[in-house]
C-alpha cells in the first residue's frame, strides 16, 4: 500500500483530490493533509512517505519553494495545479507528474502507475546501497561513495579537487577534469567527506586541502591543482589557515 500526503492552501482542492484518490485505496491511501505548507515541512522530516502531492499556487510559500526546503526528498512528488505553465519547471524540479485540476481520474490512474514504479526503484536501490557500502567498510576502503543518475561512484579523496553548489544540486571536480553532478545540497556533501583532508571555504565551496597551490591573502582567493580560482569567505580564513 503506497502512502500519500497532500499539501493544498485550498481545502476543497484537498477533498476532491482525497475522494478521487479514495477510488484506488487498495493501492494508495491519504495519511495526512496540509494547507499550511510550514507544517507540511514539519511533517515530512519526521515521517517517512511514497508520494507527495503538491500544489504550486499558495499564498505563504510556494510548491517550488516548499520542495527547496525539504531536508531529504526519497519520495515521489507530483505536482497538482490548475496552472499548465509550471510543466516545465516541475519536471526540472524531478516531479515524476503533472496534473492539472479538476484531476482526471484517467489521469491519476497513470500517476499511481509511476509512483508504484518510483517506490520499487527507490526501495530497490536502497537495498543495493546498502549492500555495497558495507562490502566497501568490510574492506576498510576509505573511498567517498556517492549516489547519483541511478549509481553509485567510488571516489578516493585525493581524486577529488572541489566541490562547488549550485542550489539543491552539487558538482564535483575531479583531478581528471571530470565533473559529477549529484542531487544534494552542499551541506549535505560536506557530512561524506573526511573533515582532516576537506574544507568548506565559501559558503559555495569545499576544497580539498591537500591540493591548494597558493593562497592569495589580499584578493581572497585560493589556487588549486589545475589553476583553479576559489575564493575564501572572511569568515572562513583564519579556520582555514589552522587548518594548513
């Protein structure tokens, strides 16, 4: 049974979905609803779902907004709106539907088809994960293990130049000039690397320490392997030089 949670500022948009949902509860059921997005937030941290229906238009906050201030999104996401405008932006925003009010129920049969098919994917490849980290401790390999595009890459920290964010998203640099993008958030990045060899500079950046070249003082500014130009946050430099 998939579990559901419904985020709507309009409590009629949140009773027809619930009903037209009702005519599949042997497959998916509503366990909580929400017209406030705040305490959506507050929800979904403490509790774990398959798919989240979400509005786009709302007043405090919206669905756009609400999505970049999830702590970790392992669930599926569809988009509810009587707007077809935000197609796009959903489907950059990894939305695996769209739908548009009134919801069809042709339409959300499909929706429950590929939320059915993201849980399995998801389930599937957690399992995996796990399996191949702790082949990788059992080993005391002290490679980085990152998850991204469906797969898992073993990186040795010293392969590593940088790691630059770019919103919910991050792009790591590597010595052979090769960049991997991953879906977490640069904070997120920082709790995988080893702290004695990893630094986050900026509030943009995390540098491999090991690979700083020159360190210019006046212009603020580091140059790594590969002439690399990153710049080091005031508040960051005198942790920084410690840390040389």
């Amino acid at each position: 049974m998939l579990t559901s949670v419904i985020v709507d500022d309009e409590p009629k948009a949140i009773q027809g979905l619930s009903w037209e949902l009702s005519n599949f509860s042997n497959q998916i059921k509503v366990i909580a609803t929400f017209n406030e997005p705040e305490k959506a937030l507050i929800y979904l941290a403490e509790n774990d779902i398959d798919c989240l229906f979400l509005d786009i238009e709302m007043p405090t906050m919206d669905g756009f907004q609400f999505l970049s201030k999830l702590k970790s999104r392992d669930f599926a996401v569809v988009i509810t709106t009587a707007y077809n405008e935000y197609a796009i932006k959903a489907l950059k925003n990894d939305a695996i539907d769209y739908l548009l009010k009134p919801i069809d129920t042709d339409d959300l049969e499909e929706t429950i088809k590929k939320i059915n098919n993201f849980s399995f994917k998801t389930v599937y490849s957690n399992k995996i994960e796990k399996v191949l980290l702790s082949f990788n401790e059992k080993l005391n390999n002290k490679k980085i293990t990152i998850n991204t595009d469906g797969r898992l890459i073993f990186l040795a920290p010293e392969e590593i130049l940088f790691i630059e964010s770019d919103g919910n998203y991050s792009t790591i640099y590597t010595n052979e000039n090769k960049k991997i993008v991953v879906t977490k958030k640069l904070k997120e990045v920082n709790t995988l690397l080893p702290q004695e060899v990893f630094f986050r500079i900026h509030n943009s950046y995390i540098i491999n320490l090991k690979k700083v070249k020159e360190y210019y003082k006046t212009d603020g500014y580091v140059v790594l392997e590969q002439n690399h130009k990153i710049p080091v946050s005031r508040q960051k430099k005198t942790e920084f030089l410690d840390k040389l």
